[in-house]
C-alpha cells in the first residue's frame, strides 16, 4: 500500500510504516538510534510519527474550512488542561494498536514510553479541563472551532507533600520541549498596554479617540492540534506566549538604557509565565488582568486578521462569522477590545459596532460564590487599559439608560445592575459586563443555571427572558472511558459495538445485561484488575499498601471548604473511633483515597490536606483498624493520575454544600466508569441521579432550598456539637496531639472553622444524613451481585454526559454552526 493511502486513512496504516516512522524519527530528529535510546526518545520519536498524521490532516480541515467559508466558535479560555495527548491522539486516529505492535516489536512497550509525557496542566481544575473535552467534542462532531488561550510557561504548580504538608513547586512542562506545539512566527500580533488617550476632533467636529501606549508586547502562537474521533477534522488551539517588542524598546537602547531595555523585557515576558491558581488572595493582581487582555487582545487580532483576508473592510457580516464564547468573565475585556477596534480603528459609529459586539459574544458561568466573582479596581483599569475604562463607562451608560425605561426611578437596581461598583474603591464588575454584551448566557447544569437566574442575574433575566439559558457540562468518553480504561472498553465493544464512543446514549444497552450474573462477574473483574494496577501505583507513589479487595473510596478534585473534603474525613475519623471502641464492629474494608491541590494562600484548605495526612498517617499505622480502613492521599493530582484513579473507584465522594458546585465533571467521569455516588443534591448530580435512578446512587443531606431555610431560620453549628456525641467526640480529637505526636492544637483550625467558624458550608449539619448515606453503600458492597447491578447500570446510563451532547447543546442554542466535513 502506497503511503498516501495510508495518511488519507490513518486507521488503515500498516504497522510497518509506523514502524519506519519512529526509526526514521529516532535517527533523524533524534540523532540517536535503536541500541542507544531511552524511553523519552522513544516517546518523542513516536509523537514525531503520530504528527505527521495529525499535521496532514490539520492542512485539510484548514483548507476545507477556508473553501466554505465557515462560521466558527471561538472558545476563549484562560485555562485549557489538556493532560497527556499521546493516547488520546493514536486513539483518535485510530492507530493505537498498530503502534502499540509496531514498538513492540521494537522491544519497546507503549505504555510505559506513555508515562514520559509531561502533562499539560494550563488549568485549575473543572473549567480548565472543560475546555479540553468541548474541543476534542468540537472536532469529532466536525464543527469549525478554535480554542485560545495563553501559553504559560508554568502550569499549576506541582505539589509535593512533606511531612504531610502541601509544597509547591514550579511545573516545567516545556524544559525538554513539547513535541505536540507547532510555533507560528508568521501570525505574532503587537498588544498595547498602559500609556493615555487622546481626545482629536476630526474635520467634521467629529470626536476621534487615540491611544498612546506605554507598552508594547509581541504575541507568539504556538497551535496545538486537536484531532476529532476518526482522525477527520484536526482543529487547533492557539495559545499565546508573551515577548517583549524589540522595536519598540530599541530606542530605550540607543538611549544607552540596555539595562532599562532589558527590564522591560522582563515586564514582557513575565506575562505569559505562570498560570495563577485561583485563589481568592491573589484577586485582583494587575499582572492577571494583564494576561486575560493579552491573550484576549491577541485572540481578537488573529480572528479579524483571518475575516479580513475573507471579507476585507466589510464588517456585515463578522458576527455572522464569528461566535466568540467566553469561559467564565476571564476573558471578558474582549467585549470592550471589540468595540475599541470597532470604533476607533475601523471608525464605525456607536451603534452600529455595538450591534455587531453584542451579536458575537457569549458568555458561560461557573461559579455562583460571591467571593469568585471577579471584580477589578476601576484605577487599575485607568492605568493599564485607559481606552477600555473610557468604552466601559460608555457601554454602562447606555445601558443604564436601557434599565431606566425598565424599572424608571429605580437606584438599587441601577446599582445593583450597573457595571461599576461604587464605593471605597470604586470596581468594575466583568460579570455584568458579561451579561451585557453577550447574547447568550448559560450556566452548566440544570440547578445552577436556575440559579443563575433566579438568585445571581435576576434584574438581567427579568430584562432579557431569552438571555439566559442551561448547558449542562459533558466529557470525552474517548479519553474517559476508552483511553483510560481499555479493559471495560473491550468489554462494552463486545456486547454493544465500537461505536459508543461516539454515541455514548447506546451504553443503554448495558443495561439489558446488568442482571446477568456473567456480565457482573466480568463487569467486576475488570474493576477488580483496575484496582490492582491502582493499589501498585499507590504502593510506589506513597509506600502505603492497600486491598484490591476493600471499597476504593475516592474523593479527587480541588481542595476547597465547599466542597468538603473535610466532611470525608470526619467520617473516617468517626469510624476509626467505632472500631478503636467496637473492635466487631462491622463493616466492608475501604481504602479512602484523596486528590487534591490547595491554592498556596488558602491556609484553611492546606491545613486539611495536613489533616488528611495526619489522620492517614495514624490510621494506616495502627494494626488494630488497618484491615478496615486505610487512608490515602495521593500527592500532585493531575490529569493523568485521574485517568489511573478513576477506572479503579467503586465509590465517588460528590459531597459539595447543596448550591455550591455548580456542575461538576469528576461526578461524571467516576460514574461512567462505573463507581457509585455518594453525594448531595448539587450540581450535576442531580442529574446523574436522574440519570441513573435513585436506587442506584446514594444520595444525602440538605438540598438547596433547605440550606437557604437553615440560613433564614439562622444556622447554629454548636446546636450539632451538642447533641451528637460522635460529632463532639471527633472534632474534640481534632484538638488533641493524637493525629501530631508532640503538636497538640496543629489541626485545631479545622474545628475551629466549624464552631466559632460558624461552619460557612454547614458540614455538621451534613454530618448524620452523610454516615448514614455511608452505611447504606457499606452495607450495598456486602451483596456483590447488588453492587455490580448498581454500577454497571451506573456506566449505561450516563450517555447523557457526553461532551458531544453539550457540543450539540451550544451548538444548537447558542452558536448556530454547520459541521464541516473533510475528506
Ligand atoms: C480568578 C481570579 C484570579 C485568579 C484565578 C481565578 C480563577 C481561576 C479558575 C477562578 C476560578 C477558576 C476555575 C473555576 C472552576 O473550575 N469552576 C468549575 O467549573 C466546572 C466546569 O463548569 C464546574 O463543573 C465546577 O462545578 C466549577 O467549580
């Protein structure tokens, strides 16, 4: 077979010419050879193999997208958490398995060349890693789509844990190059920063603005590929790296200030350099709202650059182009870079650049915690973006002349609605600016978004009744199911077919078999073999040894008080007290198993993980529980150790405050591949238990309209203190130096938060209605046969979680796109 034939149908290529490939690339990219190379070359020389693939097809879908002129989202993210893209891309070319025999025959095992690959952390958590599903989603279902963002030197640090404490360190992802990343010198943009504007009259007395700027900083894309299932459409995320603009600094050189010059330098490329963890202190740094206009800035100059070369001058038709979807208000000084480049640049009159701004732009939020709202000091916005302020004030007076007509003579809701907040200091609040100049605005679950409406927007619902809407968030099943857990994959294959992947609804069918004792024995086998592969992991990353054969208990995302790490481990803290008192008290034996980073300034959220680790600590090592319970906490939790966790877990922990998580997407995956929930009516659970039935899922604790009542009614955390002894017993422990030999009180700020505290996110009133909850999932794992019913109808029914769904509901709702085939 020709290779032509090969590359246009990828999953047909022989083993053979993958085989060649990766030679070719060990000895001419690598300048190395077969005898000589270590496991990273191996890695690189196959990445090198697979991108010929991908950059082939990566010049189709451009050159299909250009011939038919297509209308194009734009996801603007500041986070993208791509994890690792080795498998990810062979099993979206289709060319897992001849590659996987083509190293072998090298003598050389995929899956451990897989492991050299750094992850690509550019994110938190959930809104970073939602992004990466919905771009992998986009290019499955052929949609013209690109994602940008900003091309971080650092990503989330890395944690280390010493002696049970959080370190951090810096993550270096790029120090040995990232073969995936392909720089784009040619499409460098220049971003303006700091300076004045001057107020000209043109001939006509017209008023024409300019701005002088302080600063000028080059943009550099670098374009990862991002290849759909099937190996068709390869769309690209473009991230930007901050440079400083030689130009313009020359003359600072010539002056004789190389020093200066080079300080200015530094300024430049300090922009791009480190991701922020989002972390309440760190709100409002100038060097954030810097890197959200840059990459925001250069984003909108690639996007016009390319409607030019298709449309020049005529901007009738941009918005019918271009749809510019906005993660959270992160990049929401793009609504007022619009209309600066509108206005000022391309000189269009007031109303009509608002008309097309406010047709382009849409808006998704995550968060309905006051304290995550972003705001920025109006002075800092004077400083660095002093036009942007002059079009703010101008966009919010209109607008307050809109909500005059609405609700006339009306101050509170002019200020509650206003973009600006005054006071003190006076702020400019990016959520209202969100909400104006989109056109739509959706949160990502049912709840939430009812939520959206009814308590954080609902002056802007009652004004906009279409503006706001519901898209319930979704994951790859490719990489969360398929590539993560090959085993369980097989299996689905060989009762349902291969095509789940794309048409996650068809688990369904799984369901006819979750009575049949083979399939369970089967279906449990695989989890079985999953956690045995887990537990060695555990052993070599922590020396802790656990049982394959206890519940896995997993509780991993981001460490924060809503979401209740803390309730987990009173819990496990009230069943070591139960067996030290009780030593028949009966129960299944569990392994809990943590994941979890705090942002470095968030003292409470570290000094749980402390906890966690002072608990496991004691508890692993007493031998009179430790074939009951043993507790883990995994340090530095990623994306790739999720995709080690998750195939393994038989219990998810979803135990956020009712009203505070507004999806949740670990939730999702963990279910999917067949663990049972543990969780409260929040977020997408609720929909989960929808999904799965009641009887399948465990569910505890108040729901959202009981928190509100606790709160009206005033919540008294002592009032739960006194009256459940088990309750007192281990938060008077939590005091003692029992968990910190020689250091009595280290965890006594954890109770202290739930006392005098006044336990902001009512964990003891959880706590009864959550052990219960616990009882009833020891007491399911007794009946094996029960238990592999529950989770297998778990993996069946969560067709609805697909990204591909939530792709087709922006696509549908809010973005209006036609899929682009390519050949
Ligand atoms: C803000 C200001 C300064 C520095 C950092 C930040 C910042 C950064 C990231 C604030 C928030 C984030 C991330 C938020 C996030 O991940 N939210 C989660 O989004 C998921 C996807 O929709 C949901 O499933 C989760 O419920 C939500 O918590």
């Amino acid at each position: 077979m020709s290779a032509k034939i090969s590359v246009s149908k990828p999953s047909s290529l022989p083993k053979k010419a993958m085989k060649d490939a990766i030679v070719r690339h060990l000895h001419c990219s690598l300048g190395t050879d077969e005898n000589k190379a270590n496991n990273h070359a191996w890695w690189k020389a196959t990445c090198a193999s697979v991108q010929e693939h991908v950059l082939e097809q990566l010049r189709k879908t451009q050159k299909s997208h250009y011939m038919n002129d297509t209308r194009a989202v734009h996801y603007f993210s500041a986070e993208f958490l791509m994890g690792r893209l080795m498998s990810n891309n062979l099993h979206n070319l289709g060319l897992f398995e001849q590659t996987d025999q083509a190293l072998k025959e090298l003598g050389v095992n995929l899956i451990d060349i897989m492991e050299e690959e750094p992850d690509m952390a550019l994110g938190n958590g959930g809104l970073g890693r939602l992004a990466a599903c919905f771009i992998d989603s986009l290019a499955t279902l052929d949609m013209p789509a690109v994602g940008y963002g900003l091309h971080y030197e650092h990503g989330l640090f890395r944690q280390d844990i010493k002696n049970g404490e959080q370190i951090e360190r810096p993550d270096s992802w790029r120090d040995y190059g990232n073969p995936w990343e392909i720089c784009r010198p040619e499409s460098i943009q220049e971003i303006p920063l700091y300076g004045y504007v001057e107020t000209k009259y043109g001939e006509s007395g017209k008023i024409k603005k300019e701005w002088h700027p302080g600063l000028i900083v080059k943009g550099l894309p670098w374009d990862i590929p991002v290849v759909g299932y099937g190996g068709k459409t390869v769309n690209v995320l473009r991230l930007w790296q901050s440079q400083a603009s030689s130009y313009f600094n020359w003359d600072v050189f010539n002056a004789g200030g190389y020093v200066d010059a080079q300080r200015e330098n530094v300024q430049a490329e300090t922009i791009s350099k480190v991701l922020y963890p989002n972390d309440e202190t760190e709100a409002g740094k100038e060097l954030r709202l810097i890197q959200q206009y840059f990459f925001s800035a250069c984003s909108l100059k690639d996007i016009i650059r390319r409607y030019k070369r298709a449309h020049g001058d005529n901007w009738n038709r941009f918005s019918s182009q271009v749809v510019i979807q906005l993660n959270d208000t992160h990049p929401a000084i793009a609504i007022p870079e619009l209309m600066r480049i509108l206005l000022d640049r391309a000189e269009l009159d007031w109303d009509s650049a608002w008309k097309i701004c406010s047709k382009t732009f849409a808006y998704t939020n995550h968060t309905l915690l006051p304290e995550a709202l972003e705001k920025w000091p109006a002075r800092m916005f004077e400083k660095i973006l002093p036009r942007h302020l002059e079009i703010i004030y101008e966009i919010n007076h209109r607008f307050m002349s809109e909500v005059e007509k609405v609700w006339p003579g009306d101050n509170a809701i002019k200020q509650k609605l206003s973009i600006i907040e005054e006071g003190n200091e006076k702020m400019i609040r990016m959520g209202n600016l969100s909400v104006i100049g989109s056109f739509a605005v959706n949160g990502v679950a049912e709840i939430h978004s009812s939520l959206v409406k009814k308590n954080l927007f609902p002056e802007f619902h009652e004004m906009w009744p279409n503006k706001l809407t519901n898209v319930t968030n979704g994951i790859t099943p490719r990489r969360w199911l398929k590539a993560c857990n090959p085993k369980l994959s097989a299996l689905i294959d060989e009762k349902i077919g291969n095509d789940w992947p794309l048409h996650l609804e068809k688990l369904e069918q799984l369901s006819e078999f979750a009575d049949n004792v083979k399939f369970q024995k089967q279906f449990m086998k695989i989890k079985y073999e999953n956690k045995v592969t887990l537990a060695k992991e555990v052993l070599a990353l922590t020396g802790i040894e656990i049982n394959p054969k206890a519940i896995f208990d997993v509780q991993i995302k981001r460490l924060h008080e809503y979401k209740r790490q803390h309730l987990n481990l009173l819990h496990i803290m009230a069943l070591y007290r139960r067996l030290l008192e009780n030593p028949n008290y009966v129960m299944q034996p569990r392994v809990f198993i943590f994941g979890a980073k705090a942002a470095p300034g968030y003292k409470l959220a570290k000094d749980i993980i402390y906890a966690i680790n002072q608990v496991a600590d004691k508890v692993n090592n007493d031998k009179r529980v430790n074939s009951k319970i043993k507790v883990v906490f995994l340090p530095n939790y990623r994306v790739s150790l999720a995709e080690k966790i998750i195939p393994a877990a038989d219990i998810s922990e979803q135990i956020s405050t009712a009203g505070l998580e507004a999806s949740g997407t670990g939730n999702m995956k963990l279910s999917l591949n067949g663990a049972l929930t543990v969780g409260t009516l929040d977020g997408a659970n609720i929909e989960i238990a929808e999904e799965v039935g009641d009887e399948n899922i465990f569910i505890f604790g108040l729901n959202v309209d009981e928190v509100r009542e606790l709160d009206e009614v005033g919540y008294n955390p002592f009032d739960f203190y006194y009256n459940n002894k088990e309750i007192k017993a281990v938060l008077d422990w939590l005091e003692t130096d029992y968990f910190t030999p020689g250091k009595p009180g280290a965890l006594a700020s954890i109770k202290r938060s739930l006392l005098e505290g006044g336990d902001p996110y009512k964990v003891l009133a959880d706590f009864e209605s959550y052990s219960d909850a616990q009882k009833k999932a020891d007491k399911a794992y007794g009946d094996k046969s029960g238990w592999a019913k529950m989770a297998i109808l778990n993996t069946a029914r969560m067709g609805k979680f697909t990204s591909d769904r939530s792709i087709r509901d922006y696509v549908e709702k809010i973005w209006q796109l036609q899929p682009c085939k390519v050949e």
